[in-house]
C-alpha cells in the first residue's frame, strides 16, 4: 500500500500541525497507509501543545512529489499556500474551513469543508462519524488547534460547534480548556526571540484578490509595542518579500490576544486598500484595528472587497 501524505498550509499554525497528526492517525485506523507532514517550521504555540501532549512534531518536506503519488490536505485548498509542487500529485481528500480559491482538480475527490472555526472541529465529526474513538493525546492536540484558530473562544469565527467540540475533546485530554489555552497562547505569544524574518513569516499566508498579490502575516502578542518597535525593520523585510514575490501588498496584522484588537502595517503600492477596507486612515503606514483578531473572518473577506 503506498503512503500518502497529509498536510497543511505552508508556514503552519497550530490547526495546521495538529490537524495532520489527527487525520493521519484516523486514516490509519481506517487502513490507509497516511503519514503526517509540515511544509515549515513548528511556532512556538504549537510546540507548547506537541510538548504538553508528548507528539513529535512531523517531519518536514518540501518536495512532496517525491515521496508519494497522492495527498491529502488539511487546513487549506489555495495552491499557492500549498506545497510547491502540489501539481505533480493527486490530492484524495481535502478537509477545510477557509474559503476555495485557486482549486481544481482531474479527478473526483472527498472534499469536506465547513464554516466552522477550526479544522479540528469537523475532524472531531469525521471521528465520531467513522466509529473510532479518539486517544487522549490527539484529543488534546486537536483541542490546542480550537483554542488557537479560535483566540481561547473569543474570534468571530468561533461557532457553537467549536465551543462543543473544545468541551469533549477536554474531557478525553484531561485538561482545563481556559488554563490550559491561556498557558498555551501565552507561549505563542512570547516573541522575545524572534528575528524580524521569523515575525513576517511565521503565520504569513499568499491571496489573489482581483488582479492583486497580496500576503498577509498575521502574530499573536501580548504588547503589540514590542512588535511595533521594530517597524522600520519589518517594513524593509516585507518590502523585499514583495520584491522578491512581485507582491502589491504585505499586510502584518499584530494582533492583542488580551484586549481583542489589532495593529496593521501596510506595505506595498495597493497599501491604501486598507484604509478602504476597514475604514481606517494609515499613520505612518500603521492603523489600529479595533476588535479585528481573525484573518480568516475579519482581514481576507474585506481586503478581497476592496481589491475587487
């Protein structure tokens, strides 16, 4: 039986990670010869939760198409966010709750995506759904995924159906979801360490919005003045990013996990469609935008109106 691979987004977050270990250990128990990946280095929030639960991070790939014919992907569908040579293989399965941009396929496929807060939450279905019991290790990552994607239940994406699942998958884990959560947020915030490359990159996703290019990062902080220190280095790090991508936008979006708001720095010649978007006037290329916390639901949705 040949192995396939199961992933997430490049630049992975804690949904993404947790996500693929999750899947591939329900695959398996269904006979599917799956093995969980990364297309990028484990942040500092997701390695608290691997640690706590004691998983080895996946191991990384770059060049999927030389380890197997077929793929599953989770977390994600837009290609550009996918591996880089994700043309060369057949993708089996997708489980999803972004939008679907940039996805086509030769074949027919298992596509499950749901607007619910976290992949996590339609794998904790695809469980229940399929008669296996979920072990107290994957449920305390798939738990760590929610409490990510979600800000600790507080993001606008945050459904009913992730409070729920968050509910169970506690109980299987053994843990206080809100002290384990806030514990685990708290370390994704710290970044003392982080180099200027590691802060526009660790949580960065690549959008077509109408005829633009358009990456936006996006770092969880607990003073988001430790970020905002260091703006004249961010802006010539995402400056070349869009040199080097033939991007006509970088937006870094540093986002407060005790207050709720966020703080924008627009780089790049289509950086006024910010200002449309979300109803701002730019200050020296920053905004402050109030209760704004998901990309996903709040930044993505509005950009691409502005830009269309």
């Amino acid at each position: 039986m040949e192995k396939v691979l199961i992933f997430g987004h490049k630049n992975p977050d804690t949904d993404t990670i947790c996500s693929a270990i999750a899947y591939a250990e329900l695959k398996k128990a269904l006979g599917m010869n799956a093995e969980p990946i990364r297309l990028g280095a484990v942040n500092g929030e997701t390695q608290f939760a691997l640690d706590t639960f004691k998983i080895d991070a996946p191991r990384l790939v770059e060049k999927v198409a030389e380890e197997a014919k077929e793929v599953i992907l989770v977390d994600h569908n837009e290609r550009q966010q996918s591996a880089d040579d994700i043309e060369q293989v057949r993708v089996l399965e997708v489980i999803d709750h972004h939008r679907i941009a940039n996805f086509e396929t030769a074949d027919p496929l298992y596509y499950r995506a749901e607007p619910v807060g976290c992949t996590a939450t339609i794998l904790n279905k695809l469980y229940k759904e399929n008669g296996v019991e979920i072990k107290k290790e994957i449920a305390g990552l798939m738990l760590s995924a929610i409490i990510s994607d979600s800000l600790l239940f507080k993001s606008p994406t945050c459904t009913e159906q992730d409070v729920q699942a968050a509910k169970e998958l506690a109980e299987i884990a053994g843990v206080d979801a809100e002290v384990y959560g806030l514990d685990m947020l708290k370390a994704g915030a710290d970044l003392s360490k982080k180099t200027i490359e590691e802060l526009i990159s660790l949580d960065a996703k690549e959008f077509s919005m109408g005829t633009s290019k358009v990456e936006i990062a996006q770092v969880n902080a607990v003073d988001t003045d430790e970020v905002m220190t260091k703006q004249t280095e961010l802006e010539a790090a995402m400056q070349a990013i869009i040199d080097e991508k033939g991007l006509d936008l970088f937006l870094l979006v540093v986002t407060d996990i005790l207050t709720n708001d966020s703080v924008a720095l627009a780089v790049g010649t289509k950086a006024a469609a910010v200002e449309q978007a979300f109803g701002v006037t730019l200050t020296n290329n920053t905004a402050v935008l109030k209760g704004v916390v998901s990309r996903k639901k709040q930044v993505v949705p509005a950009l691409t109106e502005a830009l269309s």
